[in-house]
C-alpha cells in the first residue's frame, strides 16, 4: 500500500505553478492480501472533502472507510437483509451529509452516518441502479417499467416516488422493441450514465452506447429539459447494427464505442470515460480509454486524457478522483490528482 499525505499534496496543488502538465497521478492507493486491505468486486468508492474514502464491496459485503493516508478505519456489513446487512445486488453508493447505499437486492437506500454507523433505511420500488442526493431528492437510473429503455428516477428521502424522465433511445434503436434475446440486448445498449451537479442544479444523462455522435442531455432538478451537448467521435462511427440481434454475427472488423461513468469536476465541468474498442470477429484486438474533461457551456472536449483500461473511475471531488484499479490479482482503490 503506497500513501502520500491527501491535504498536504492539496496545499501543494494550490500553490503550485500554473504552468503543470497535464497529467493523472497517484495520491493514494488501497489494495493488498491484508484482510484490511483486500477488495473482491467494488461496488462504489467515494471521497469526502477531508480525503476520506469509503469503499463498497457487492461480493463481500462490507462498507469499509479508510483516511486520507490510506490507513483502515473501520469496516460494516454482511450478507443480509438487516439492519447494517447487504445484499447481493449492490447498485453504488454516494456521498452527502451522510453515506448512502443504494442496496438494490433489499430494495432500499441504506442511509449510514461517516463513522458507519447506520442511521435508517427507506424502500425504494424501482429496481435501480446508480444513486446520487441532491437535497431532498435521489436520482437513480432505472429501466421504465413495461419497456426496455432506462430513465431517470427521482424519489424523496423517504424514498416516495415522485417522477420520472428521459425517456429517450439512442438513434439507432427505431422502431418497435423485440422480444426475447434481442430485447436483453436492447436493454443493454439503451442504458445511460448520470451526473448531478450541485453548484449549477443540473442533471446530466447520457446514452452510454452513443451513435454517430455523444449527446449529453442536461435537465433541471425537476427534470426538465434544459439543452444537448453534442461531441464528435475521434474517429468516423456508426453503432454496429449487428450488435442488435441475437445470435451476434461478427464481422471481419468491428468498432465499439461505450461511456463509462460521468461526474462534475466543477461547475461547467464535466469528466467523461470514453471507450474505443475495435474487434476482428469477436474479439477484442485493441482497446483505448480516455478521459474526457468537457465544457458544459460549449460543448467543448478541453482535455482529452489517455489512461489504463484497468481503472474505473468512481467520484470525483475537484481534480481529486477515486476509482478502481486491476493490477494482476489485486484489486485496488484508489485516488487520483487530475491536472489540465
């Protein structure tokens, strides 16, 4: 396990020339065969702002909160429907005053105090997935009911539905759904990414198999439509149609496009992963992941950041982000310094 000091490396950021590379670094990285130390499937991991990062396991059960140095805390949960209990289908987790759960297998939000002890949990009746609080509201990505697209939901803290919206497919999906194994495959291209932004008020979706371009859709709280942000692909692309209809027949070369997660680094800012697969038949002969840090105003890409196709990001809190990190067979958390 390699640790630096979270806010003194802060204090450096601040005061350090203007003139800084671009460049992805390690602050602090957690994963070892120490039982403290050691991950089966992250579910989620966060930061909070004194570089406190809490890690969900949805194989082992566990909610673990390691300081700003890496050191273990403390760590709840197993498998359960109970109070402090988890299920097997751990959706994420996010972080507010407080740390909640998204616990989709005991259809609840799990809502546990920074210390990790837990507060109170609220049924949800959607089985979602992603979760973040913005006030007195979640927002989850959820499939619609009765059909095979995803949207938005939206429910209080008492975890009452309120509403829905984004009822949007891609382009390239027209006409009626079909059934069977081609309606699973739908479903899994129509699914969606989500970001809130607290300082701006907005909600931003995105398709994360987008067609011949990247739409970012930003709402209001409420839901309402606010604008489209469109981004150009690096290269010429068309989602493969082929992907669409069961049994897959590959062709000779193929290209894949996919969006990973979506956070607000500030307000205006947005950070993207972006996926490049090309396939000869059905496999996978080269993959490339960036980073992509857009301008909401503009629709801009201001910085375009090439990483490990190992490393998932999680949160992000500032040019701080959190993600995980295959290295072998260690998993590991950890928190990155992004500077563009």
């Amino acid at each position: 396990m390699r640790t630096k000091g979270f806010r003194i490396l802060l204090t450096i950021i601040i005061f350090a020339p203007c003139f800084l590379a671009a460049e992805l670094n390690k602050v602090v990285s957690i994963g070892s065969n120490d039982l403290n130390y050691l991950f089966f499937k992250v579910a989620g991991a966060v930061l909070d702002e004194d570089g406190a990062v809490y890690v969900l396991d949805s194989k082992g059960f566990f909610l673990r909160k390691y300081d700003a140095r890496g050191v273990f805390v403390r760590e709840i949960g197993r498998h359960g429907q109970g109070p402090g209990d988890f299920s097997n289908v751990l959706s994420g987790m996010c972080l507010d005053q407080d740390i909640y759960v998204l616990d989709a297998g005991n259809s609840r939000i799990v809502e546990i105090g920074r210390d990790l002890n837990v507060r109170s949990s609220l049924r949800v009746d959607r089985q979602a997935r992603h979760l973040v609080k913005m006030d007195d509201r979640f927002y989850m990505v959820a499939s619609r009911q009765g059909g095979p697209f995803s949207e938005i939901v939206i429910c209080d803290t008492r975890g009452k539905f309120k509403r829905t919206f984004f009822e949007n497919r891609p382009a390239y999906m027209d006409g009626t759904p079909p059934a069977g194994m081609d309606l699973a495959l739908w479903k899994m291209y129509a699914d969606l990414s989500m970001a809130v932004d607290k300082g701006s008020q907005e909600v931003a979706v995105a398709f994360r198999y987008p067609g011949q371009r990247c739409e970012i859709f930003l709402h209001a709280l409420d839901g309402r439509f606010l604008r489209r942000i469109d981004i150009d692909h690096p290269i010429r692309y068309d989602f493969p149609a082929f992907r669409l209809k069961w049994p897959l027949s590959f062709p000779g070369r193929s290209q894949l496009i996919s969006l990973g997660s979506a956070h607000f680094l500030s307000p205006g800012k947005m950070l993207l992963e972006y996926w490049l697969e090309t396939y000869e038949s059905n496999r996978a002969v080269n993959q490339q992941k960036y980073l992509l840090v857009v301008d909401t105003a503009s629709g801009k890409v201001i910085h375009k950041e090439p990483i490990d196709p190992m490393i998932e990001i999680m949160d992000a809190r500032g040019n701080f982000l959190c993600g995980r990190q295959e290295d072998g067979d260690i998993t590991s958390v950890v928190v990155y310094r992004l500077i563009y």
